[in-house]
C-alpha cells in the first residue's frame, strides 16, 4: 500500500520537453538533519485563538495569511507533536522544499521533440514517425506560431491585444531587459508591478536567474509582431496578449524552489491589490500531487478566494501523464480553468495530425470532476528567455542563439489559455470568471477521428482545442461552474463531487447519462490512426450541451462520502484533521511516500 501523506510538503520546477535523450528530473531535498525546525502551514477556526495555543509552546510565527485563516510557524519535533496532540483541532502542513536538477535520460511521462529552429527542420517525435516541416527565419523576422493556431492572430488583427487588462503571474520572476516583455505593441510599460515573496539574496530583485517564469511572460504578452518568411511584418504578434499589462509575483528562487507558504503569500498579495493593479487573470504555471481533498488544500482555498473576488484563475493540468487520474493541485480545484498540453506535431498548417502530448496529465480528478477542460499548444513553444538563466545555461540546445528557447509543457498551454482570457476581457470587460470559463469550454473544438469519434477522452482533451476567435464570438452565459456554491465552499458550508464514475467490472471511467464518453484510462496514439482534427463542434458529444444543466461541467452533487472509486480512498480522518492521504490498495505495498510535490510546469 503506498500513503502520499502531506507530512512533507515539496515543491519542484519544471519544464515537461526538453531534447531526445535530455529532460529535467529532480532530487529531492534531504539536507535537513533529524529533529532540526521545520516550517509549518498552520489551519484552525480562529486565527487568535490557533495563535495564542502556538505561542503557549514557544512557536515562532513567522506569517499570518489574511486570503485563508492560517499562519506559517517553525516549529521543533517536539513542539509539533505538542501542538498535535494538545491541539487536535489544529490542522499541520510541513512547508519544505524540492530542488530541480538536470540529468540526461527519458522519462516515461516526455514527449521527445526536437528543439533545434531550422529553415527545414526535421524531428523524430518516435521511433516510426518523423515529419519535416518549414520554419520561420529569425534572420528575417520571427512567427512563433502557436498564436495562429488558437486563432489569436486574427483577434490581433481586429486591434484585440489584451489592452487595458492585467495578468499576474506567479512564477521565477521576469528578465526586464528583454523590452517586447516590459513594454507592449505601443511602446509603453506594460510591468505594472513586481513584487518578491522569497528571501533570502534575491529579495530585492525580481529578476529571473531560473528562466521559467521569462518564458511564461513571453508567452502570454511578448509584443515583437510576426513576420512572413520572406521577411514582411504581419497584423500578428509572436505572443497571445501582446497589449496586455502584467503582474510579475515572484515566488521561486534562483534554484526554482519554493513553498506552500511562499505561493499563498504570493496568491495574498494578488487579492489584496488586485483593485489598486487592475488584475482580471491569474496563471499558474505549476501543479502539486492531491494530498487531500480540493477543497482542503491551502492553495486551492486561497484560489477560491482569488476567483470568487472576480480574477479568472488559469491553472496547468500537470505534466504526469498519460496516466488517468494525474491532474495536480491548483489544477483540480473545480473552480479554476484547467489546461493541458496538445502538439501541432511539427505541422501548424495542418490541423489533421494535431495530438494530446503524452506528458499532459490527464483526469478525472479524485473528486470526480473532467480534468483538464481545455487543452492548448503545449508542445515546443517559442519564447524568449535569458541564455544565463539556469535553464539556458543547463539546455543551450533550447536556443536558437536569438533569445528565443523552445520550451514544452503545460505551462506554456496554461499561459497560452491566460492570454486568450486577456483578450476576452479587453472585448467584455464585464465577463465574471464563470462567464470566461463557460465561453471558452462552449466554443472549444475537439480532437475528433475521420470517422467523427472522440480522437481522445474527454478526461485528456477536455472540451478541447482553445479557440480565441469562437470564444470571442460567443455569448454564452451561465454554462461555468454551475451547480457549484463558492462562497458555501470556501465557509466549508458544502463540498462538492463531479459526475465521474468508474465501471466496477473493467475500471473503465464514464460519466452517467453520458454515452461514448467512456475511457479506459490508457493513452492510445490517435493521430497515427488516421487523420486527427480538432473540430468547432461544441455539441459533438451528442446529447451533450454547454448550458445549466450540462452533466459533464455543472457539477452535480454534494459530497457524502470520499470513498467513490473503490480502490482508491480516503483515509478515515482525512477529510477532518491530522496527516491526510490518498490510499491505494492497487499499487504494491512500499514504504509510505513523505513527499507533496508541486511543480512548474
């Protein structure tokens, strides 16, 4: 039996492709001697009350959250089991730590795509299928490419950027050298703040020594415009939202670590200034492994706060997939849009061998909710980045040798999908989170075979490809989150279950009154079988609408029992206090896993 327990909570960052035969794994963290102080996260119903019992045991407090009531605390071994055991009705989180490393290899959960930037570039994406395509010349000037496919580019060419909306960013900082991040399409500063939650040497600076956080920036609103290959500029730009403004929240270090009580930090400060900095989008470009349920996790209870107060909440699927049942913490906070990663497979104008990328996690979650709702192009993505950050440092084969590193991921898909928002935003400023996120999952087009069957579950593709154009056009209203009460959630009033369900026979997972839907949990190479498409269908399930009463997205009932999958449950208290976990009874006995991870993706 394997217990993932929240007895050590670790962060990592990451980036899902790299080259073949190269990708970031990471180490744990270990340096912590045996009875030394550790930071806790601490939870209770009153916040005077949980203060006054950590001071009776000589605790030293180090932060009071004002976006959930809990407080971070050092605490000896001693002084933790004091608290447990005087205090039941105070709930512990360890707030450690995980370092990225890079060492060579593939890992089971990579696509492995080719990263060189060639005027014919040619790519083994498997051991039998090698495609070559064109691309630009960054002599000439550059196209990055994925804002066309999601439609972005003719947004732009509308004079739809983004402008006058801001998004926030929580990541490793940005570079302010790079001018197409810090200014926008007109030449004005577009940084309306930085702010740095980490201590230690780079707490006066929000600069970007790790290179992630440059690239997610990029991604969203780099304001370079794009070029055709004979080297004529375009009405595009090489980003999705290259007008809009942005927050840039550091809460990773130089080594891309970090810490629950670092994110909810972070997360406070986006809340509390959210007015004063005009912030309307959130991007998380990271996710951790569930420890608890949703509505639990500090981090997903700070970001129901954040989406109630009106900030549309963009979060990563994860990259652990092909697996079922893979999405991470923010990503399955039901609240929150959630994106995984497709590929172009090297052709962007071809639409009919687009694919799901293996590493992009995949649902439903252990609540029961569908997991990712969207997927965007995730796979070898242009941005700009720092060559002396330590991902360029570590990955020089990333580059093209004009700041420009190709990098895959469901971060780059999250920021894809956080751009699109931004767009969304400056068109009808008045849109609430649940209108943007019923937009988009209405007009999304999914990844359909010749025959006109699903190319992939809904539990991979969501409802599918983003479409920044369909969204734009749409006026969709009440089809987000409904059925869901937040603000009954967030006083834990009422937690909530999604609709899926898993066959007792052949663990198939299907959704009831939902036919052709059902998944067998295993990742099939769909575009290998005949031609693959994403398609504007938002009915293409049949019987299945974007509307109030939609099975598969309204959400359906309130939770009485944590034990829904049968082989996979709750422990007994874990719903209440002390160490939460997942157990599950199918995996081979081992030891118990300490280790929460949460990583960038």
């Amino acid at each position: 039996m394997m217990n993932i327990t929240l007895t050590n909570i670790k962060l990592w960052l990451s980036v899902a492709v790299i080259t073949a035969g190269s990708t970031l794994t990471y180490s744990v963290v270990t340096s912590e001697k045996e009875g030394s102080p550790q930071s806790y996260i601490v939870q209770g119903a009153s916040k005077s009350t949980m203060t006054e019992q950590l001071n009776a045991v000589g605790a030293n407090v180090t932060h009071s959250f004002n976006v959930i009531n809990a407080v971070s605390v050092v605490l000896t071994p001693s002084q933790a089991a004091q608290v447990s055991s005087t205090n039941p009705m105070l709930r512990l989180f360890v707030n450690s730590e995980v370092k990225v490393s890079a060492k060579g290899g593939k890992n089971k959960n990579t696509l492995i795509e080719s990263t060189a930037l060639t005027s014919t570039e040619t790519t083994s994406l498997t051991s039998t299928d090698t495609t070559t395509i064109s691309t630009n010349n960054p002599a000439a000037g550059r196209d990055t490419l994925f804002p066309t496919i999601v439609r972005a580019n003719e947004a732009h060419a509308m004079g739809i950027t983004g402008d006058g909306v801001t998004v926030a960013i929580i990541d490793t900082g940005m570079e302010s050298w790079f001018k197409d991040l810090t200014t926008n399409m007109y030449g004005n500063d577009r940084i309306s703040h930085a702010y740095n939650v980490t201590s230690t040497k780079w707490s006066g600076s929000v600069g970007d020594p790790n290179g992630h956080g440059t690239h997610i920036a990029s991604v969203i609103g780099n304001s370079s415009p794009t070029y055709t290959l004979s080297g004529e500029v375009t009405a595009g730009y090489n980003s999705i939202a290259p007008g809009a403004d942005l927050v840039i929240v550091k809460a990773f270090d130089e080594n891309g670590q970090a810490s629950y009580a670092d994110i909810l930090s972070a997360i406070e400060y986006i809340v509390e200034n959210k007015d004063a900095l005009h912030i309307k989008v959130l991007n998380l470009s990271f996710s951790a492994t569930p420890s608890s349920n949703y509505w639990e996790d500090p981090i997903n209870q700070a970001l129901m706060v954040a989406w109630q107060s009106g900030i549309t909440v963009v979060a990563a699927a994860g990259n652990q997939g092909p697996d079922a049942m893979t999405i991470g913490v923010p990503g399955n906070n039901p609240y929150v849009i959630t994106v995984g990663a497709m590929s172009d497979n090297y052709s962007p104008n071809d639409l009919n061998d687009d694919f799901v990328t293996t590493f992009s996690s995949a649902g439903p979650t252990y609540e029961g909710f569908v997991k990712p709702e969207l997927v965007a192009p995730g796979g070898h993505i242009q941005g700009l980045m720092d060559f002396n950050s330590s991902i360029g440092w570590g990955y020089e084969m990333l580059s093209d040798g004009d700041d420009y590193f190709l990098l895959s991921g469901t971060s780059q898909a999250t920021a894809i999908t956080s751009g699109i928002v931004a767009l969304m935003l400056q068109d009808s400023p008045t849109l609430s989170p649940d209108d943007i996120k019923c937009r988009l999952l209405s007009t999304a087009k999914a990844a359909v075979t010749d025959d006109g069957q699903l190319a992939y579950s809904v539990f991979q593709q969501g409802a599918g490809l983003v479409d920044a154009m369909n969204a734009l056009n749409s006026s969709a209203l009440g089809c987000g989150n409904a059925g869901l009460d937040i603000a009954a959630d967030i006083a834990g009033e009422h937690h909530y279950m999604g609709p899926a369900q898993r066959y007792e026979e052949n663990g198939d997972f299907y959704i009831p009154d939902q036919q052709g839907l059902e998944w067998n949990g295993i990742y099939s190479d769909a575009h290998m079988w005949g031609n693959v498409r994403f398609i504007s269908d938002a009915h293409m399930w049949g019987n299945v609408v974007f509307n109030s009463d939609a099975h598969m997205w309204g959400n359906v009932r309130f939770v009485s029992d944590a034990h829904m999958w049968g082989n996979i449950s709750f422990n007994s208290d874990a719903h209440m206090w002390g160490n939460v976990r997942f157990v599950d009874e199918s995996a081979p006995a081992t030891d118990s896993v300490q280790t929460k991870w949460v990583e960038h993706e």
